[in-house]
C-alpha cells in the first residue's frame, strides 16, 4: 500500500522492561505516557546515561537502524513447575551506545513470591550502568541493606542488589516530559512521576553483572 508508512510512536524504548503486579496492586512497573519516552522511566537499563532507540522526540525508534531490530528477541523462556525464566537479547535496543557489544537479560520467577534479574554486560570501553526500578510509592532503605517500597497496608516489593558490590543507590522522585497539547507532544512540561530506585556502577571493558533479587512482601 503506497500510502502505509512505518509509525513506531507507541512503541516504547522498555526492551527488557518487567512490570509485577500483585494482590490487585502495580508494585513496579513504567511511569505511564510521555511526551518524550525515555528507557530511564522504564525497569530497564541506561549505558552512560544512554538509553534504548534514539531519544530526544516522542518516537524513539524513527531514527533507530531498522534492520537492528530483529536483534532484540526473547532468546528462551522455561517453565520450572510454578515457576518460570525468560532471557532476553536486548544490546541492539542501543544502537546510540557505541561500547554496548552484548546484553542479555534473565528474569526469573519462582512461582510464589520472589523474582531475580540477572544482567549481563559486555562493553568494549568502560562506562556506567544504571539500572531502574519504579515504583508509584517511595523506596526506603531497611536497617539490613534492603530497599523497599509500598504503603502502610497490602504487598511491597523488597530489593536486594547482589552485583556489583560497588553500586551506588539512589532513591529518587522519577521525572517525566509529559505531553503537549495537541501538535505539539514533545513540549509538555516536567512533570513527577513516582519514584525510581536507580543503582548505578563504574563497569571496566569486558564481561559486567548486574544481580538483583525482588521480593513480594506484606
């Protein structure tokens, strides 16, 4: 059809991105639209700062090499009883991230109340990696080293960052360009939007993980 034209504006930069939900409540999951979407308002990783796609309009992916794209695949998915693990491909989802050579997720889930991800890096220059998770109430630190959010009442998410033993935590207020009027969807405002627990780490050229361990609780 002449007239059909490739519009991938729905489409966010969340390759890898995970969302949990349970006992009728998102305990993580994306900030929701944006004007201007960003992998940094996803559970998903940031290399230098750089995000999935080319950012900086409200479809990332316009400007992405086209033929890169089959590269970001769900690789395996296995079922353990209850429980099930997901690996996915996703350093082609970075065509603006010059030293990403290899990225594979692996989510987990045991099928009762804990989920793990496992990242693994491979950079042919150093950089940092920030990895994200969101959540529509603050994060606090637990006297024992755990992160956890939620309210006073129901289930909560409670997080352990295994690897790098190095990674520096911060708990933020998460940001988000919201949409204009309309025509004009890239020029909202700034806008709070929950709350995002950023671990961040110097990674060296070469092989890097990043391991964290979710954990629903009352």
């Amino acid at each position: 059809m002449p007239e059909w034209s490739l519009d991938s504006g729905h489409a966010h930069p969340d390759a890898g991105s995970f969302i949990i939900y349970a006992n009728g409540r998102y305990l993580t999951g994306d900030t929701g639209y944006a004007g201007l979407p960003t992998a940094r308002n996803h559970n998903t990783v940031t290399f230098g700062g750089i995000g999935q796609g080319v950012e900086g309009d409200h479809d990332v992916w316009r400007g992405a090499p086209y033929a890169g794209f089959d590269g970001i695949r769900i690789r395996g998915v296995k079922a353990n009883g209850p429980g099930v693990t997901i690996e996915a491909e996703l350093a082609a989802a970075y065509p603006k991230v010059a030293e990403l050579q290899a990225f594979t997720r692996t989510f987990s889930f045991d099928g009762n109340a804990t989920f793990s991800v496992s990242d693994s890096v491979t950079l042919k220059t150093p950089t940092s990696i920030e990895w994200r998770l969101q959540s529509d109430t603050p994060f606090m630190r637990n006297p024992t080293g755990e992160y956890r959010n939620g309210g006073k009442s129901g289930p909560a998410l409670e997080v352990t960052i295994a690897e790098p033993k190095n990674a520096e935590v911060e708990l933020a207020v998460g940001k988000l360009k919201v949409p204009g009027p309309p025509g004009s969807i890239t020029t909202g405002a700034m806008e709070d939007r929950g709350y995002v627990l950023t671990a961040t780490a110097k990674a060296s050229a070469g092989e890097s993980r990043v391991e964290a361990t979710i954990r629903i609780v009352k």
